[in-house]
C-alpha cells in the first residue's frame, strides 16, 4: 500500500476524515478483548497519540504479540471520527508491520510512573517519555526563537571558536584539548610539558563563552549573536549545573547598560510568550504533571516589566529582610541562589535586574563605573531559578582595560588580539550571556538542568 506517511499530529488536527492514512510511530500501550484491540501509537511530533483499532477477523491475536510496548509499527488504514471518548478520530487499522520489536520482559519503560531519576540512567530512551518529549519539543521552540529574535531584530550569526586559547571568563576551569601522549607529553628544558610541540603549538581548551570573539564581530557588524556549545570544569554536582551547556550571546555595537538591559528584557518576553503560544499542549503536561504554578509563573513574566535596581539597593533590602538566609550578605559580596530568589520571589514578585556590581566580583572586561567601585554590570533574575542573564557594558577605554587586566593578573599579551578593538575604532558596546539550559529550565518547569538537555554532561558522567 503506497501512501505518504502522516504525523500523529497532523492526524488529529485533520478535518478530513474517511480517507487512507500511513502512520508509523511507536507503541504506547495495547489493550483489548478476543473481538477487537486498540493500539494507542506516538510518533514524537506531539504529545498526543492515535488510537488504532485492529478488529479480531483482520488481525487474529497471533499476528499482533509483537505489537507490544515500545516496539516500532507502521499502520495503514482509515481514518474515521473516534466513536469512543478521549480522541476526536482513529484509525480503522487494514494492515500492521512491526518495524522492530521490544521485548516486553526488558523493554525499560514499562512503568507508567517512572521516576526522573531512573530516567537519567537510560537518557537514551527518556525522549519516549510524555515528560522528556514535552521538554524536547520546547527546547526545540525556544532554539527556533532565538533565531527568529535575532533575525528580525538585524543581528547577524556568528559563530566563535569551540577551541580556544583564551579563558574567557579568568576562571581556569577548563577542558584541555591535546593530541599529546598522556603518558610520556613531551617536556620543555625545565620539566614543564612542552606545548609548542602540541596541534597548536601551545595549550588550547574547550571554550567557556564566544564572547570575546564576539565582540570583534561586533565591531565590524554592528549587533551580533552567538549560540553554541560551552564547557566548564567545574566538579559540581547540582541541579543547577552542567559540564556542557549551550550559551546565546548577543554584542551590540553603540549600545550602553541601559540598552543592554531593554534587549535582554525584550528578548526574555519574546522566549517566553514564543513557548506559551507554540507549546500549549507540552506546557500544560508540564504544568499540570510537575509544576502547578508554571504557566502562571510564565504568564507573570510576559505581563510584568521587570524591576530595577542597583546592587547597593538590593543589599540594603537583603539586609533589612526579615528572612534568615544561610549566607550573610554585605557590601561586596557575591550574592547567592537564594539572595536573588528572594529578590524576585518575595520582595518584588517579578523579575528583576541587578546593575553596577562591585569590580572586585566581576570580569575584567566590565566598564567602570565612574565611583571606580563598582562596574557597570547586569544580572536578569527570574523565580525559581536566579540569575539567567549576566552582561555588561564592555570597558572600550584601553587604559582602563589594560590597567584592570594588570590589577586581575590577566596577561595582555595573550589578548592583544582583544585589544586591538580598543587600539583600532573603539566604541561603546554591550552585550550579555543566557544559558539556553537555565531558560528550558524555567519555561519547562523541571527542578533539575540535567533534565533539559538530551544527554547531560556532569562530573563522573559522558555515558553516551
């Protein structure tokens, strides 16, 4: 039988009915009696399923023991109005082919209630889940809109280097990148491993952001962004991290703090509203399954502009809070998870953003406030997760730059490609990071990072 085949999803949308349709998905469940069995089938393109119902003088119950649990299936048939409840249409099954059998006594996701913690040692097959399919799809959506954000917003796409010499951030938790032998690495004269005998010629990593690079892209482009994969070292094992992540970053040419903060706050509401208009189904699942108050969580986003202040004036407000926090907070900290929530969560009640943080906290990059205390710095802070968005305004003044960098023991020679943008046609620019995680994070509702992204990378774990 030649027929094209039909998603799940465009099956149950169709308003025309009484017509031969190819499905091919895999089995949900099957269920029945020696008259007829109903076979519910998922093909990944919602969340939803089809009902097919294969009736006992077609299918005798020895043609269909291998339509079990998690095998693959190809159903040809009719598609007719649903005479049961549940489903507006369904297919009148003419033939069956399994594709591929699972075997029903070690198929693993057999269970209705599987745990996510089981899930996340079979991340292989968690996307056959109505939990991980939901989050996949999103995660896809809000991808898409990233790109359609930028694109009709005149940035351009670039993309920075994977490997890289420089560290970015100053943190020196980096993957190293060498084809050197582990157990005998050449040595210089003094002992140390000669790198200029390496691929490169000298020590290289998996980068941590894009952002310097882009900031040279800036200056040539005008509004730039960048959307790939980082990687940090970091041996951390929270709900909050991850060992590879994917960062989008925007550098705009000519912009100041002020407009950095409109972009990312505009940009944030589009994400969100992109999710609840596009994602309805998935999100209610969610909502309804995980997270009571996620769909109101992101409505409040899209409704709300969100609040700003200074770091001073948030420490004086975290100061005067009643609530007993497990780190004390004080001028010149570095705030933490629970600070932030607190701001958002409690205080204010919306998102909000942090600006002119003092120097001694953040990168070397930041342009200095003209106190000389502090920078001028913006960290995006949304319920449920803190910080999703940090940026600045970049110093474009070379002797500013060059002094900060001595002060935090930065060396210039390795970033002289850096500065040349500051030698050559500086001008102000900004720009900002958002984790791509810590945004499925929150659209999605999940309480954990390793559950919005498809293989998850974390300390004691590169399974796949």
């Amino acid at each position: 039988m030649s027929l094209p085949r039909s998603t799940v999803q465009s099956l149950l949308a169709s308003q025309e009915l009484d017509r031969d349709v190819l499905v091919k998905g895999w089995v949900r469940s099957r269920r029945g009696n020696k008259y007829v069995q109903f076979i519910i089938v998922n093909d990944g393109s919602t969340l939803h399923t089809i009902q097919a119902v294969a009736n006992a003088e077609l299918f005798p119950e020895e043609s269909l023991k291998d339509v079990a649990n998690g095998a693959a299936v190809a159903i040809w048939g009719r598609l007719v109005a649903s005479q049961g409840k549940g489903q507006a249409v369904e297919i009148q099954a003419a033939e069956i082919t399994v594709l591929g059998k699972a075997d029903p006594e070690t198929y693993p996701l057999q269970k209705k209630a599987t745990s996510l913690e089981f899930l996340r040692e079979i991340a292989h097959l968690r996307p056959r889940t109505n939990t991980f399919g939901a989050v996949l799809r999103i995660r896809h959506a809000l991808a898409f809109a990233v790109h359609q954000y930028f694109n009709d917003h005149g940035f351009f796409y670039v993309h920075t280097p994977i490997i890289t010499g420089s560290d970015a951030e100053g943190a020196g938790q980096m993957f190293r990148v060498t084809t050197l032998p582990p157990e005998h690495p050449p040595r210089t004269a003094a002992g140390a491993v000669d790198y200029s005998q390496d691929f490169f010629g000298k020590q290289t990593n998996l980068t941590v952001s894009g952002q310097l690079e882009g900031e040279l892209a800036a200056m040539a482009l005008g509004s730039i962004y960048t959307f790939g994969p980082t990687f940090r070292a970091e041996n951390s094992n929270t709900a909050r991290h991850l060992a590879e992540f994917w960062m989008i970053e925007p550098e705009v040419a000519f912009n100041e703090l002020e407009e950095n903060m409109d972009l990312a706050e505009d940009f944030l509401r589009y994400l969100v509203r992109y999710a609840l208009e596009r994602c309805a189904d998935d999100l209610q699942f969610l909502n309804d399954q995980y997270d009571k108050d996620l769909l109101g969580r992101l409505r409040s986003v899209v409704e709300n502009d969100f609040q700003r202040l200074t770091y001073t004036e948030a420490v004086e407000i975290l100061k005067s809070a009643k609530q007993k926090f497990e780190f004390p907070v004080d001028w010149g900290t570095d705030l933490q998870s629970e600070h932030e929530r607190y701001l958002v969560e409690k205080h204010f009640e919306k998102p909000v953003i942090l600006t002119n943080y003092p120097k001694e906290i953040k990168a070397f990059y930041m342009k200095l406030d003209d106190d000389g205390r502090t920078v001028r710095a913006m960290d995006v802070l949304f319920p449920g997760i803190g910080e999703i968005i940090g940026g600045s305004q970049r110093e474009e003044d070379y002797a500013k730059l060059t002094a900060r960098m001595a002060e935090m023991h930065v060396p210039a020679d390795e970033l002289d490609w850096y500065l040349d943008t500051r030698r050559f046609g500086t001008a102000p620019h900004a720009g900002f990071g958002l984790g791509f995680e810590r945004l499925v994070l929150f659209v999605t509702g999940m309480g954990n990072i390793r559950d919005v992204i498809p293989f998850p990378r974390y300390p004691k774990n590169a399974a796949f």
